[in-house]
C-alpha cells in the first residue's frame, strides 16, 4: 500500500461537494462519503485540516447581486462555511474519529474560536481540525481561507478537491478536447492564466510555496488517494 507524501494536509472541500444528487443543502450519503474519506486519511498517519465552502447554502457574491450590501451577503456565505463545517463534525465524529471546529467568526457556544495556535495545538493532538467562517473578513474567498490556514498551521501542501480530476488548459466540461495537466509549476499556472484557484489565494500559496493538489472528490477514497499520490489529479510545485 502506498504511503502518504505528507504529515500534514489542508483539504480544501467546496460547499457544492455537499449537494451530492440535491440541488440545495446537504446530502446526507456525500456528507457520509467525505467524513469517511477525511478520517481514512487521518487513520494514515496525516495530519488533516479542513477548509470548506458555503455554496450549497449561501454565496455572498450572488446575494450581492441581489442589492444586500457585499460585507452583508459575506458575512451571511461565512456563516453557511459554520454550518457545514458542524454538519461534516457530526459525520466524522459517527465515523470515531476525533474532531474540532475552529471559526474565524466567533461563536464559543457553538465551537471555538480559530488562533493558528489552537489550530496548531489540536492538529498535533490528533484531532481533524475544520476550519470555518471564511477568514473572517469580508470579501475573501474560501480559497483564499485555504491557502491563508495551509501556510498559518504549517501544512506542507493544499489538496483541492474539485468535480473534476485536476487543472485542463480549457474547460473540461464543455470542451472534450481539453489537455489535464500532471504536473505544473506555479510560474507555468500563472504564465497560462490556469485558474488553479481564485488570484489571492493563488498567490499567497505561490508565496508560502505550497504544493497545490487539484483532485476529483466525486469517487470514494479519493482524497485518501491523493494523500496517497494515486489516481488521476494536478499537483502544481513551487
């Protein structure tokens, strides 16, 4: 069986991931799928932080566009990261593992507020450590929260879990002729204008040089495969 490449990971998972087959909301079979994927990792020896979106509840940028004010609709896209982070909590938790939740946007009755020390603490625990609340700022994407808490907690690469198998020069989904990428480095991302991730998360990463994993999360054991370096994904090297 092959081994980890690395101690300690962020995983960044998408609010969508959640949807499985629903159109809003959380499927409750996906949600089991990834907290028992997130724990196999763990069960590897791995180190393991989570970083999860909102969209399968709420997208600040889209409920901008409906005339809220933009630090309003942010604040309300944070507060649906805290909201799923709880939910895969529980899901992991039924799989016994070990877990907490850390939010940027404090809340201490429902989990605990997020310092990189306390991050760093539980990590070395043992613990899964879900990271929510965005950055805490408005404005800032969940990418952006991932590659900010990779370089804050030390983690020595991002994985990106994605509805497709890594990084193509053009849209997989609308073109068949479009070229995945192996292997890139992140001056060639940024030289193909790859969108990799969004450009400040994208940049911060390039910044802390962290290894960025893009990987389809859609088959079982994926992200325990990518940990693994198996299956079809992008890895783009500093």
């Amino acid at each position: 069986m092959a081994k980890p490449q690395y101690k300690r990971v962020l995983v960044k998972v998408s609010g969508e991931a959640l949807l499985g087959s629903e159109s809003l909301g959380l499927h409750a079979l996906t949600l089991n799928k990834i907290a028992k994927d997130l724990v196999d990792v763990r069960k590897l020896g791995v180190e393991v932080a989570v970083v999860i979106g909102g969209g399968n509840l709420v997208r600040g940028a889209m409920l901008a566009d409906t005339g809220i004010e933009r630090a309003t609709a942010d604040a309300m896209g944070m507060l649906g990261t805290v909201m799923n982070a709880l939910a895969l909590e529980d899901a992991i938790k039924k799989q016994g593992a070990t877990v907490r939740t850390l939010s940027a946007i404090p809340m201490a009755t429902i989990c605990e507020p997020y310092s990189h020390q306390r991050g760093l603490r539980h990590l070395s625990a043992g613990h899964i450590v879900m990271l929510a609340g965005g950055t805490g700022n408005p404005y800032f994407t969940t990418d952006t929260t991932a590659a900010l808490r990779a370089a804050e907690l030390r983690c020595e690469a991002i994985f990106k879990a994605t509805s497709v198998d890594g990084v193509y020069d053009s849209d997989p989904k609308q073109n068949r002729d479009a070229k995945r990428f192996d292997r890139l480095t992140h001056d060639e991302a940024l030289k193909r204008n790859l969108k990799v991730m969004d450009a400040s998360a994208f940049a911060l990463a390039r910044e802390a040089k962290l290894p960025i994993i893009v990987f389809s999360i859609r088959e079982s054991g994926a992200i325990a495969a990518a940990v693994k370096g198996e299956g079809k994904s992008t890895v783009v090297l500093p």
